[in-house]
C-alpha cells in the first residue's frame, strides 16, 4: 500500500480526483487496441505532469481514472494535458483517427475525492466556532482561578 500523503519542500498533501471523458460525440472508438494504448499514455503523460494514475478503466466510449496531483496543478490543465497528449499521438499511430475533426469533447465531469467524508469535513467546520469558544472559556475561567 503506498503512503497516502504526498510530500514536497513546504507542504504535505493528499489531493485525489475522478476524472471522466468522452469522445467526440461519445463515439465507440476506445476499442480495437486503443483502450490499452490509451492506457499508457496516459500514465507517461500522468507522471510527466507529477501525477500519479491509482486506479483507470478505458471503456468503449469514455474514461474513469482516479488520479492523484500535486496542489499546484489546476485540474483544467491536467485534463486539457491529457486529452490533448493522448490525442496527438493516437492520431500520429493511427491515422483513421485523423478524419475525425477532433478526438476528445471538450467536456469532462471531475469530483474530488478525500480520505475524509464531506459530512466530517462540514461538522468539522460547523463546529470551529463552538470549539474555540469553549477554549476560549476555559482559558479565561483557567486565569479566573489562578488569581483567587
């Protein structure tokens, strides 16, 4: 099992998101060999770009992957990095591919995904405010006493 938090000069992280596209048009084409060219390339790419793929699944008209990153990186960026790597080379290695006006669709759905559920994160947060009062109170009953 690899670490779950990533480590760099001056922060640690743990930044996971699912990715999913499609084809132009969601057309059936990652398939015929494709799907696990496509796969490699978007590992190569991944990790040129400090990205780790934990898990992927190409299917005949769209993609799943589960990806890690640096905080630096903007997930557009990533995505258009992708798209438009894995587009250029499948089009140079298979040339039927360059009668399509375009390989991928512009669109892409992404969720970030935590080790920690999104109603832990909002308790979490709601209840900030409660528990620095009750600091706060028993700092101040804390100096109460020590002067009595």
């Amino acid at each position: 099992m690899t670490d779950r938090y990533e480590y760099h000069s001056h922060c640690v992280f743990n930044l996971g998101y699912h990715i999913i596209f499609c084809p132009k048009y969601r057309r059936k084409l990652l398939q015929w060999g494709i799907d696990e060219r496509l796969k490699i390339l978007l590992v190569e790419k991944a990790a040129k770009m400090g990205c780790r793929i934990e898990k992927m699944e190409v299917m005949p008209d769209h993609v799943h992957i589960f990806i890690k990153t640096p905080p630096t990186l903007a997930i557009d960026a990533l995505v258009q990095g992708l798209k438009g790597y894995t587009a250029n080379v499948l089009r140079h290695e298979r040339p039927w591919l360059r009668n399509l006006p375009c390989l991928w669709s512009r669109s892409y759905y992404v969720e970030s995904i935590g080790h920690i559920s999104e109603e832990t994160v909002r308790r979490y947060i709601e209840d900030q405010k409660e528990t620095a009062s009750r600091k706060a109170n028993n700092k101040q009953a804390g100096s109460l006493s020590s002067h009595s």
